[in-house]
C-alpha cells in the first residue's frame, strides 16, 4: 500500500528569473486527513526557497507558488498563520506577504504542465528555476516518478518532454532543476533539452532526509538539503557574486547522503553561473529628465444625470413571493407516446360498442 | 450628542499633476471618497468582536461603452475592470474561517457562512450570464488567491426569492443573479494579503494597520468580505455612485489566547497600536459598544440590528486622540436572546439513506414573522421531496411559497426556496430524506474519506425590531448600520446561515485496481501456463545419470578402451 507522498514543486517563470514552487500532498486513499500534518516539512521547504527569492528581488507576478495542502491555518498548527522552519519556532517563513497560486485540490499534473489560467508569461530571455520538493520513491522501488494528491503521477520522462516542449518553444533561456526528494537524481536521468541544470537533494537508491524536530509542533520542520540550502540562501544578496559551483559544493559534505548534480546539458560553465541570474532579479530603471503630459481624465458623468428617484430593492417582498407567477413552460404538443394511448383506448372503445357512438362525437 | 465626531468632512481635492498646463483635468473635486471604521463589541460570552470597514465611493459609471474608465483613484483597479469587463451590477464575496455562534454571540453586523461565498447579480443587458459567471469566478480566484475556479454549474444555483439586490435598482430578474458556495475553502494570510493591496493606504496607515494575520487567524471567527454595489450618493437619490465595502470580522478568544482576565486592549488583540489616521479618508473612527456602562463619555447612540445600542467614539482625524491612555473598563449584562436563529444536521445511519433537518427558532415572545429558507444541496445527495415536512410546534405548517429546481447529474444542484410563518416563540423543523449517490471513481477527490460538504442554508428574514429603525440615508450614518438599506421603520433585514453539513458518500475502495490487476494476472499466468504446457509438452524418456563414481570409473574405462558401464 502506498504510503503518504508529498511533492512540492515549483515552477516560477520570470522575465528575468523566477523560481515555481509547487506542492501537492499525497495522501492514501484509506487514512485520513490526519496525514496532511505529517507533511508540513515540505511546506515548509517551498516557503523557505520562495521566500528567498522573494527577498532577491523577484516579484509575486512572475512566482507560481502551488501548495497542496493547509499548513499555516490547519487546525493543527499551535500558532496559526505562520510556518516555522528552524525549531524553536525561530523563522517563520510563511510571513505576511505570501499569495498562493495553486493550492489544495488544484494541484495536479495538469496544472503543472500546462496551466489554464494563472500562469506566468516567459519568454526565451527567462532564466526559469524550478524547485520541487516532496517524497517520491519507496521502499518498494518506483524511481523516475512523483505523486501528486495520491491519484497521479508525473514521471521523469513526462518531465523530460516538458521542458523539451518548453524549448522548442522559446520559453526559457536557461533552467535550474532543484528537487529534494527521496532518490531525486532519477527524476532529472532523462532530460534531453539543452541549457538545462538539475541538482538534486539524493541520488537513485537512497533516501532524503528530514532535518529537525519541533517538539511543539510535533513534526519535523524542514529537510536537510532545503535546509542548508536555505542557509547558503540567506547569505546571498542581490550583488552577490556566488556562483553555480558553491551552490553545489554547499550541501556536499554535511549532509550524509550525496546529492547529485546534472550539468551535462548546461553551454556556460556552472563556475560563470551566477546564483542571482535564477534565484534574484535586478530590475533595470531608466531615469529621465523629460516632461510627460498626462491627459485629462473622464470628464463625462455631468450631462447625463438620471433624473428620476432610484430606489433600493425591497430585500423581503413577501407579497410578491407568494403572487410569483410559476414560470410559464412552453407548451409543446402532446408526446408520441400519450397519442397512441389515447388512440388505443378509442379504438378498444368503438371496437367494444360498435361504430354507432361515434355520432355522439360528431 | 453627535457633535464629538463632527460633521461628514468636505471633499478631498485632487493635486494638482506636475507638468500640464491643462487646468481643467485636474481641478474639478474628486468624485471618490473613502472612509474607514472599527467597531469594538464584547460579547456575552467574554470574546470580543472586532468589525472593520473600509468603504470607498466613486461617482462614476463602470458600464458606459463609450468611454472606459481609465483613471483609478481609490477605487482598485483590479475590480474596477472585473466590473467593467462582466457587466456586474453587484458582487458580494466573502472568505470565512469559523461559524458564527449566533445563540453566544448575538447577530453579526455583516453575516457569512464558512468557506468561500460570492454572489453576483449581473446587468440586464448580459446575454450569456453562464459564461461571464464562469470568467468571473477564475479571475476572482487570481485575485484573491483561492480556489474559487471549483465553481461551476455543478454548485451554482439561481435563487429566485433570495438575495434581492442590496443595491440601487428596479429590474430583479433572477436570471441575471448567481450564487455559489464553497465550505470548504480555506482562508489564510494569502487570502488576506490581496485583501489589503486593494485597500487606497494599504496596510501601512489607518486601520488596516491593526491587521497582522499571525493574531487575525489565532481567532474563534474570522471573515473577510468585499461587497460592491450601487448606492445613492445623497438623501434625494438623484444619482448613484459605486460603493465598494470591505469588511473584516474578528472573533477573539481572549480566554484561550492566555489573557485570562476581561481586560482587553487594541494591543492585546492585534498586537500592533493605531499611529495615525489614512491620509485618504475622510474619516476613520473606532465605535466601541458601551451600551451595559453608560457612565462612559464620548457617547453616540445608533440603532443597529433593531437595537439601540450606544458607542463611545473616537475619531483618529483629530491628531489630540493619540497619545492619550483610554481604559475603559467594560462590564457585560445579559445578553439578549437573538430573535432569529437555525442549526442544522444530517440524521440517519449508514451510507445509503439519511435525512437533513433544519430547525429555525423564533425567540419573539409576540410576534410572528415570515423567513424565506433557502437550501442549496449537491446532487450527489438525491433529495426525495415528497419526504419534505415542515413542522412548528409539533403542528404541520404548510409554506406559502416553495420554489423546488430538482439536481441534474452533474449538471445542477438541487434548489429549495421556501417561504415559512414562524408562529411566535417556537421551534420550526424543516426535515426532508435524500440517498447518497455512488460517483464514478474519478470524480472522487482526493481524500474521499473526510467527507463532502453541503453549503449553509440561508435563513433571510423581515425580523419586527424593539425600536425604531432610521429610515433616512444620511451621509453620517456610522458604516456599520448602513450596510442594509432599511424601507420601514418596524422591522430589520436580516440572514442568518446554519452550519455546513459533512456528509459521507460510499467510497470504493481505490487500492482495488491494483488487487485486479495482481489476481487476475496471477490467474491467468497459472491458468494459461499450465493449459499451453500441458498442451505443447512433450515427455521424452530420460537415461538417469549415473553418481559420480561410476562416472569416473567410466571415463577410466573409455582411457582403456574397455566397454563402459551401464
């Protein structure tokens, strides 16, 4: 029996940069809502790397941030509006400022693919960064995919040819790929586009792991690569000249698993890759010393005033309810089957008395 | 006596814009005004009840085809061209965390039922309200940042009685109205943030200071709602502006918060103190209800909810109110038992049948009056209407109006409006029995095992009032008492949402796939495996070979040619 994944992803598509974040809470179908709150590190995971990016500069409309579940206003949560990353209830990364895209039930494969409405418009000068976080893989085997609610499944080939799709058609210009999963190096195995980079929190056959407890709010608040992710994160500001390769080398050695990276597809050397060209943006201000002349507004609303008294609407008219004339359906000749009944029943009665009575129709 | 909040203050003045010389595109008085308020009201049981509006009017026409709007003031921008672009005559949306307790907490200024609530009413010059009502809702949905693209026409309903225009009007043809309810939606801070921005100061200055969303949410109640219409501008009614008005209502626990005693304070409560006044607003006032202490200065009386009830004032446009300490301490009397109030519940055993009961109470000890119970029930409930009884007192009452729309498969949701007498201090029970229907295991959500809401059912009613209601519209009407336009002086408007219900449906169970898929391929691999050798096998005799001495004896004797073994 499948047991409980959740997968966060993200996909941001930004004129400049711009980091998507999705979620979406995987629960079996024969438990209860009582596993949402197991997964509140992955919430958690998302926020932490939105808010990063929201702090170098990006804003809300070039972020799509897809939470599949109600961490911050569950009733579970001891302080409510708030997700705490660091124990102790230090950082609380939800913050004040967060609109969610996508959240609860909308998040599915399909929305992530190719979204209807709320999406974001790129174009091949993006720098996209997508983050994914979530548990994907089990014990039983079955890399190379990620659950989303439970009901579906996104592989790492539908992966593949998204972006390639995406490519093809000018969308992006470069791509970060983050997922912190169990066994996420298989989900970047088969991406073919060029220009693309994937890191991942654990390679194939092994585990991701989560970070610290909070003993208040009783799970565990973050995973370990999201979380030195995150710490590497804070130091960097928008001028900061990091690079790709201290990215990767940051979560090397502290963590115990190896995290993998995939930087085959990517032209530019990873060491030239600056952090803020997909985690911040700089946006470019032209100042100039001209005059501009701004029209009139609408001068129009004068001439035509009603004249007549307008009045409010009468928000109980019992009279008039219980006058309301039904609605007047259609009339429509009879059907063909009360025809023939009727016809029958003639028939078996002149049959019966004899033709003589039809003078007493006529 | 209303002299300390002063008169309506005049018209705020447009600057002048740098660098044009037009001198008439500016200098004319701006046609928008905003004023903001909080009412502060303890409540019986010891929580406190924060109400805050945030009203803005705009004299100007959203529906001219020849010139759009174009220039946006206070007014947001973002619904400005939701109402242009969808011909919306009115539109009321409202996100509410919590239920109301009307028995402990008397009636609210503004009623919302939980989760997610919009209703519109379109112009009559729409042709297709269906698609027009379908963009509006996804847009809505990026705007406020929720779920609200789950409205379909499997949960909109056209209720033909209910929700009259709040606004100005003559037409109320029902066609062009549209309701729909979502229990299920959750409202968190990234409901409220977009709620701020369309706010002119938006949450720096004003009020809207007070609003931190980690105190908001740690609350028994929350609601946040937007309601647009058209109003009259002045008392004769000669021409009509648009009024938008956001309310926010907050419940405190001030028990379970930690604070223990009675006391409060805006401190306590919103953990942040008011500095000044927004610089946009013609006036921004705290109301606090100091009706059981009359002994309190700075008094205005108001008649609110067919009560009349006294606040004490305090106008933050005058820059003496801060830096002042004002403690007051409040006691609370009996609270009177609200006139008008219903529950609801499922009843019944097991997944097949069960039967949905609404009890409406009349707590008028004289008076008896007529509500107007509207029921909006999915389809997946099959309703039995001929199971429909309406009982008061233990006495069959009979409705003088019942509007029934049956469900249609995944098409429509059952509609039920009915008009009931109350009989004076009694109990009324509406009960009507409903099968659960079996979904294709598609349409099953993803956790199938909590259960499928049913919105509120909405109990609107004329409720006759102690004393006498202000009929006249007056610019000075505290925010608060104005929201329903009142017609006559005896009786108040007033609605009243039940619970939502949680029904379970028969689940299948989804790992059986799987299960098949295993037992089937299991069957058939034996079945067929062992069918095809049996067939195609063929049983050769076989020398047994010989042990392992024997064969090197063998091999010895063929090295010397001697016959071999048997």
């Amino acid at each position: 029996m499948a047991f409980s994944l959740d997968t966060n992803c993200g996909l941001l598509n930004h004129n400049i940069i711009g980091p998507i974040y999705c979620t979406s809470t995987i629960f079996p179908p024969d438990i209860l809502i009582t596993q949402f709150w197991f997964n509140y590190r992955h919430v958690a995971n998302t926020l932490s790397v939105y808010r990063s990016v929201k702090r170098l500069g990006i804003p809300d409309s070039h972020i799509v941030l897809m939470l599949a579940d109600d961490m911050a206003c569950n009733y579970r949560n001891p302080k409510p509006a708030t997700v705490f990353s660091h124990k102790n209830m230090e950082f609380n990364v939800y913050g004040d400022d967060v609109e969610v895209d996508y959240r609860g039930y909308e998040v599915t494969v399909e929305n992530f693919l190719t979204p209807r409405s709320k999406r974001l418009l790129s174009d091949d000068r993006s720098n996209i960064l997508i983050y994914l976080t979530g548990q994907t893989g089990n014990s039983h085997g079955g890399n190379g995919f990620l659950k989303f609610q439970d009901s579906e499944e996104i592989s790492n080939m539908e992966l593949a040819d998204a972006f390639e799709q995406m490519w093809q058609k000018r969308r992006y210009n470069e791509l970060l790929f983050i997922i912190d999963t169990c066994q996420g190096a298989s989900m970047y195995e088969r991406f073919y586009s060029p220009n693309l980079m994937a890191l991942a929190s654990s390679q194939v056959g092994e585990d991701s792991l989560s970070h610290q407890p909070d003993l208040a709010i009783g799970v565990h608040l973050m995973d370990k690569y999201t979380f030195y992710l995150l710490e590497f994160l804070e130091e960097v500001h928008p001028a900061s000249q990091a690079n790709m390769n201290d990215l990767v080398s940051v979560c090397a050695h502290r963590v115990s698993v190896s995290p993998g990276h995939h930087t085959d597809l990517f032209q530019r050397n990873p060491g030239s890759v600056l952090i803020t060209d997909f985690f911040g943006s700089v946006r470019k201000v032209e100042i100039t010393k001209d005059t501009i002349n701004l029209t009139s507004s609408v001068k129009s609303g004068s001439g035509d005033m009603q004249i007549e008294s307008l009045t409010y609407v009468d928000q109980l008219p019992v009279a008039e309810i219980i006058h309301q004339k039904p609605k007047q359906k259609d009339w429509h000749p009879p059907d063909g089957f009360i025809l023939g009944l009727w016809t029958l029943i003639l028939l078996v009665f002149f049959q019966t008395y004899g033709i003589k009575h039809l003078k007493h129709i006529f | 006596s209303r002299g300390a909040e002063g008169a309506a203050a005049p018209p705020v003045f447009t600057w002048l814009s740098d660098g044009t010389k037009d001198s008439e595109s500016f200098t004319a008085a701006a046609r928008d005004q905003f004023q903001e308020e909080l009412v502060i009201r303890p409540l019986h049981s010891g929580d406190i009840y924060a109400s805050f509006q945030f009203r803005t009017l705009w004299d100007t026409d959203f529906l001219q085809e020849r010139q759009k709007v174009s220039h946006y003031r206070l007014f947001p921008k973002s619904l400005g061209q939701v109402l242009s672009k969808f011909s919306v005559r009115e539109l009321h949306i409202s996100f509410t965390q919590g239920f109301w307790r009307t028995m402990q907490w008397g009636q609210p200024f503004i009623p919302s039922p939980p989760g997610a609530e919009l209703w519109v009413w379109f112009h009559d010059t729409v042709s297709d309200v269906d698609g027009n009502w379908k963009e509006l809702t996804n847009v809505l949905s990026g705007i406020f940042c929720a779920s609200l693209n789950f409205i379909d026409l499997t949960n909109t309903v056209q209720p033909s009685a209910s929700f009259k225009p709040l606004g100005l009007g003559n037409a109320t043809d029902h066609r062009f109205l549209r309701y729909a309810t979502l229990p299920r939606e959750i409202v968190c801070t990234e409901n409220l943030t977009p709620w701020k921005k369309l706010l002119p100061c938006g949450s720096k200055a004003g009020l809207s200071v007070l609003l931190k969303s980690e105190k908001l949410f740690h609350s028994s109640f929350h609601s946040q709602a937007v309601h647009i219409r058209p109003v009259c501008q002045d008392e004769q009614c000669t021409s009509k502006a648009w009024e938008l008005r956001q309310t926010l209502n907050v419940v405190f626990d001030l028990y379970t918060s930690g604070q223990g005693k009675k006391e409060w304070s805006l401190f306590k409560m919103f953990s942040r103190t008011l500095t000044e006044a927004c610089p946009l607003a013609t006036s921004s006032k705290v109301y606090v209800d100091i009706t059981d202490n009359p002994e309190v200065k700075l008094k205005q009386q108001t008649v609110v909810l067919g009560d009349r009830r006294t606040y004490s004032v305090f106008d933050l446009t005058r820059a003496e109110m801060f830096g002042q300490l004002r403690s007051l301490n409040l006691l609370l009397r009996d609270m009177l038992r609200p006139l008008l109030h219903a529950e609801r519940y499922v009843a019944g055993f097991g997944l097949q049948t069960g039967e949905i009961h609404t009890v409406i109470y009349n707590n008028h000890p004289y008076r008896a009056f007529p509500v107007l119970l509207m029921d909006s029930v999915p389809w997946y409930l099959q309703l039995y209407i001929h199971t429909l009884t309406v009982t008061s007192k233990s006495r069959d009452n009979k409705p003088s109006y019942i509007h029934y729309q049956p469900a249609k498969d995944r098409h429509r949701p059952h509609l039920l409006e009915m008009l009931i007498q109350l009989p004076p201090h009694s109990m009324t029970e509406v009960t009507v029995q409903f099968e659960r229907a079996l979904l294709k295991w598609t349409e099953y959500t993803p956790d199938p095992n909590h259960g499928f809401y049913v919105g509120s059912s909405v109990v609107s009613a004329l409720v006759p009032s102690m004393v006498a209601m202000n009929t006249n519209f007056t610019q000075d009407q505290p925010l608060f008492s104005s929201f329903v336009p009142v017609k006559e002086e005896s009786s108040y408007f007033v609605r009243v949402y039940t619970e939502p219900l949680l029904v379970n449906l028969p689940t299948p169970d989804f790992s059986m796939p799987y299960n098949v898929i295993c037992l089937t391929c299991t069957v058939v691999a034996v079945g067929y495996g062992s069918f095809y050798n049996l067939l195609t096998r063929t049983f050769q005799v076989d020398e047994p070979s010989l042990p392992l001495a024997k064969r090197l004896a063998n091999l010895i004797r063929r090295i010397r040619g001697v016959p071999l073994l048997a």
